[in-house]
C-alpha cells in the first residue's frame, strides 16, 4: 500500500479529455516514432505489441510533448519503467488486436507520490474505460479468471478488489455496450466515470489510482501512447 495517500489524494481530480491535443504534423511525428523504435514485448496471448519511448529517440519530440504536457497538468515527474536496454523512458506505445483487461497502473514503489495517467490516441480505434474505483495498492490486473490469475507479467494478478466496493451488480447495459469481454461479477460494485472515444490528437488524462481497462469494441486494431507521472 503506498505510504502517502493523503498526499497523493490531493493531486487527484476527476478524469478529463484534452480536445486537439496534438496537431496534425504531431501525430505524423508520433506515429513515425512508433514505427522507427525498437520492439519491447509482443505478447502473443494478450495479442498487444509494446515499444517503450526511450529518452534516446527524438529529443525534440519529447521537449515539446513534456512541455505541452505541463500547460495541463502542472509541475510533474515521469515515471515509466526503464526499457529492457535500461534507458529511461517516457512512456509506452501499445499496439493492441485484443481489449486490455482491468488493471490500475500504480507501481511497485510506495514510497513515490503517484499522480497522472495519460492516455494518446494514434488511431480512431479504441475506447477506454475510467471507473470510479480507486486502488492504492501496486500495479495489478484484477481478474476471478484462474489462467488469468496464474499468468506471468508486469502486472500482479489478483482479485482481491472484489469486496473492497460493495457487491452490487454492474450495470448490465454498460456491460452489454461495452465489456462483454470481462466477467461481469469480475465487476461488482465497479462505477463507470468516464468512457473516452479514441480521437487522433485528442488526450486523455486521469489519476493513476482509478481502476480502467478498454472496450471490447476493437475491429482491427488500436494503437496509444501511455505516460505515467509523479509528483516531486
């Protein structure tokens, strides 16, 4: 469990989406550097391909993402893992053919004041779920699936966020629309806040603490970039 929640609670605010994030010539820039870096992790049972953006690549692109990120969400830090080269990095492109199952992003270290989650579009395909839920536990994909309970990644696995809402039931017609993927007791007690329609340029912005996860609605494919921050 993180050490300062008190403090990490009064940077938390409810999830917003930034219209024209990014410009068109941006998003040309972002989607070139997906293709030029280097391939981190193509999972082929979850089908999503990741490539970490390494401080190493395209200095310029970074200077003006972390600036125009700072005019939204004030003074920050990055805080992404290392790529397996252990470089720093900014964050994490992700090419997915699956929906990601619910997880929250915290962490593994306690002792750091987690703060905002970014989420980048580069396709118009996706939608990207926000609950009301907030875990300050570390990093974890919940799941009452025992494959995926007993599955090695990144992540911990656990289903411990059953009980810790209440048990009511999910709203069936959200579930229907949009996460017939999951289990739908895999969602008791579960409050959808926010369901953001991937748009090219546009940006999405929430608390690290808030339980999330995509739609099942995926066609082809759908590629996003990621950033997670701190506070000094």
């Amino acid at each position: 469990m993180h050490q300062f929640i008190e403090k990490i609670k009064k940077f938390e605010s409810e999830p917003f989406i930034v219209n024209n994030f990014l410009d068109e010539e941006e998003i040309k820039s972002f989607q070139k550097l997906y293709d030029l870096l280097p391939l981190e992790i193509d999972n082929k049972r979850q089908k999503i391909i990741k490539k970490k953006w390494s401080i190493e690549f395209n200095k310029e692109l970074q200077d003006k993402y972390k600036l125009k990120l700072k005019k939204i969400i004030g003074n920050y830090e990055m805080d992404n893992p290392d790529t397996k080269e252990g470089s720093a990095s900014l964050g994490l492109f992700q090419e997915s053919y699956m929906p990601v199952t619910l997880h929250v992003d915290t962490g593994f270290d306690f002792k750091k004041i987690i703060y905002k989650q970014t989420l980048l579009p580069l396709s118009d395909e996706g939608e990207t779920i926000i609950f009301k839920n907030r875990f300050y536990g570390c990093s974890t994909t919940f799941s009452i699936d025992p494959k995926e309970l007993s599955a090695k990644g990144y992540n911990k696995r656990s289903s411990e966020h059953l009980g810790l809402y209440g048990n009511n039931n999910f709203d069936k017609e959200i579930y229907e629309k949009y996460l017939t993927h999951e289990n739908i007791n895999n969602l008791k007690g579960l409050e959808v806040e926010l369901i953001f329609n991937w748009k090219l340029g546009d940006l999405l912005v929430f608390d690290r603490s808030n339980l999330h996860c995509s739609s099942k609605n995926i066609n082809k494919k759908k590629l996003g970039f990621t950033s997670s921050t701190k506070k000094k």
